[in-house]
C-alpha cells in the first residue's frame, strides 16, 4: 500500500538521522530510583524537580479525592464536571499566586499544553485589532497557542529587549500580548521578566508568562518566577503547570478575574473537554501546602545545593555547559550520532538522562538535558558528574 510504504520511508529517514523516538517503559512511581523496562536505574530526566510526585502525603490525597470523587468527572467545567475540588483548587491557588497579581482568580486545566493554548486563542479570539509577540525559543503549545488564535504574530529573538521593544512600538494592534517561557525548558535560562513587564506596561500589552518549570521549585515561597523577580502588575498573565514540581498533573492561569471570565466564556480549550478527574485536584491541595511550607523551603535548598553541586564540579573542554542555575543542566554535544552514544553509554552504566535532538533544539545542538530534583542525593548527583567528565575525557566523535 503505497501510504504505508510513504510513512515507512519517512521513519526511515529519522532512523538514518538519529532522529527517530523511543519509549521506555517504568514500572515504579516516579522517582530517582526506578525500575526501566526490567532494569534498575538513576534517573535524571524527571521534570519532577521538588521530589514530590511519589510524596505520601499526595498519594494519600489522591486516594481520599477517589473516595470523595470517583474516578472522573463526566463532563466538562461548564456542563457538570466542575467539582467542588476543582473549586477549592482554584482558590487555593489564586490565593497562593494572587500577591502578584490584581484582582486575581485561577483557571484549572487538563494540562499545561491546554492551558497555553486557552490563554492566546481566548485572549486574541481572532480579533484583526490584536497582535502576539512570541519569544523565539518558546516552548511547543505557546508557538501553536498563537497559530491558533488567528492573529499576526511577530516572533522576536531570544531576549532580545531591544527587538521587541521596537516590534510593540510599530505595532497598530489595539490588543497586544507578549508570551514568553519563564525557565527555557531547553537551555535552563530565565526570561528577562522585570524588563518584558516594563516593556509591557509601557506599550499596553499583556504579558503571559508560561512558569512551568518555575512553579513550585522558584521563589522563596516556590510561587515562582513572579516571585523570583518579585513582579507584581494587572498586565500579568501567570500560566503555572501542577506535573511538574507540583508533582501530579494538569496546569491553571491565574490572572485578573476579567481575564478568567473571557476564558471561560472564549477559551474552546476549556470549554468543550471533560475536566480533569475531581481527584486529581483534591491531591493538588495536598501538593501545594507542600510547597508553601516548611517542607518545600527545604526541598528548594537542597535542589539550589545540588545545581551548585552540579554547575562546581562539571569540568568541560569539547562539550559545553549552558550557564543555568535552574534544576534543568544542559550539556551541548552537537551531533545527533554522538549525542545519542553518549546518552547510551549512560544508560549502560545505569544513569538515564533525556537526549534532546532537534527539532526540538537548533541543528548541532543535541544535547543531554540534565534534570536534578530534590528526590536526588549529592551522592548521586557526584555519580552524574563523574560519569559525564570521563565520558568527555576518554569518548571519540564519530
């Protein structure tokens, strides 16, 4: 059949280039320690940076929301689906985020891909008089967030204040949001937040900040990259992800109640998807009383201990270290051929790290994307180092 043969011959392709992706299969809660396809292994690939996703603390939330809940929700936010878990969730969490904010309310959302993809279709809603201006290494549901919402959009360059700046000052469009990463989830830098909130405040524009890998594991509170930078303004649109450092799944926006309003009434994302299991939300309660405690500030110390750890003791001459003081560590190799062996000579010694190719990442910049979590040990953490180093130092390319 000539389709197959089609689709057979493009997977051949990306088996050629180094490109093809592969699953592995976990058979343990996520953790440090895991057991992979039958195997033992460390593992440092996790986005779960605090350490919480096997906490017994959530577990036992989460056994006591399917107790109060069920198993799912049977319907959309705005049919029936919306619990009083889901309520709860949102308050707590507009409460926790809301200092930085004014007039705050939350949103919460099946995932961090829908809740991107709400904010930018449900805020342009195709409006000819609106304009999106896009950071060039935003992640994957911001780029298609702004396909979606049928406006123009101008992409500006990495950090570029200058570009930008001159972008929104030509601009005509009556509505005009910014929409930036907090923590580039590929390189590990933060945004340049103070400057794009002035920028934005100076020219009108919302500024949509997407903290998934801020949440939870930024600020000394873990309310992240608000926090961090110590922002606050009415221009701010907060997108916080809850499978990350929150350690369970889905996502929320929290933002001026008139933001939450037009979403709910304009965001097809979330109107027209069955909401997220109540359960999920009651263990999230749980999740975020972590963070905000005692508890949290810990685990945030010691994950701020192990990048230290991690950033002293990486010893590079023909790799490169990307500057990050973030949990995510990349380390550039360069070509998809040696960047996989590398990845596989980890995993032989038993240390499983994520291998990033494009296009994900620019051509000639496949790399291993660290990732530390509080759930790591420095022991642990000196296994990685050491591994990476001899590896540099006695590995040839190709």
């Amino acid at each position: 059949m000539e389709l197959i043969t089609r689709l057979k011959q493009h997977l051949q392709g990306l088996e050629e280039r180094s490109l093809i992706r592969r699953r592995r299969t976990v058979e343990t809660p996520c953790a440090p320690r895991l057991t992979v396809d039958g195997r033992e292994m460390l593992a440092f690939c996790s986005n779960d940076y605090l350490g919480l996703a096997a906490h017994p603390a959530i577990i036992k939330a989460l056994q006591e929301g399917a107790d109060l809940y069920g198993a799912g929700s049977g319907a959309s936010h705005l049919i029936s689906g919306h619990s009083r878990a889901h309520a709860q969730l949102e308050e707590r969490l507009a409460s926790f985020v809301g200092s930085n904010l004014e007039h705050a309310r939350a949103l919460y959302f099946c995932t961090g891909y829908m809740a991107n993809l709400a904010v930018l279709t449900g805020l342009a809603a195709g409006d000819a008089d609106t304009e999106i201006f896009s950071e060039a290494l935003n992640h994957a549901s911001l780029i298609d967030g702004t396909r979606l919402s049928r406006v123009k959009t101008r992409v500006y360059p990495h950090a570029d204040l200058a570009a930008l700046a001159a972008l929104l000052a030509e601009s005509k469009a009556k509505t005009r949001i910014v929409v930036t990463d907090s923590v580039f989830s590929m390189d590990g830098d933060l945004a340049p937040l103070p400057a794009l909130l002035a920028l934005c405040e100076q020219y009108g524009a919302w500024l949509v900040v997407d903290d998934a890998h801020g949440f939870g594991a930024l600020g000394e509170h873990g309310r992240g990259a608000l926090e961090h930078f110590e922002l606050h303004s009415p221009y701010l649109v907060y997108v916080g992800t809850l499978g990350k450092s929150a350690g369970v799944g889905g996502a929320f926006v929290a933002a001026h109640e008139a933001v939450i309003e037009t979403l709910i009434q304009k965001a097809r994302p979330y109107i027209f998807t069955t909401a997220a299991p109540p359960a999920l939300a009651h263990a999230l309660l749980a999740s975020v009383d972590i963070i905000a405690g005692e508890e949290g500030a810990q685990r945030r110390a010691h994950l701020a201990a192990l990048v230290a750890q991690w950033n002293e003791g990486l010893q590079l001459q023909r790799w490169q270290a990307l500057p990050s003081q973030t949990a995510i560590q990349p380390v550039i190799i360069g070509e998809n051929a040696e960047m996989m062996g590398i990845a596989a000579s980890l995993y032989q010694q038993g240390l499983w790290v994520g291998a990033i190719r494009p296009p994900t990442v620019p051509l000639g910049t496949a790399r291993l994307r660290v990732t530390l979590s509080a759930g790591h040990t420095a022991q642990e953490v000196a296994q990685l180092i050491n591994a990476v180093n001899t590896l540099e130092r006695t590995r040839h390319e190709p």
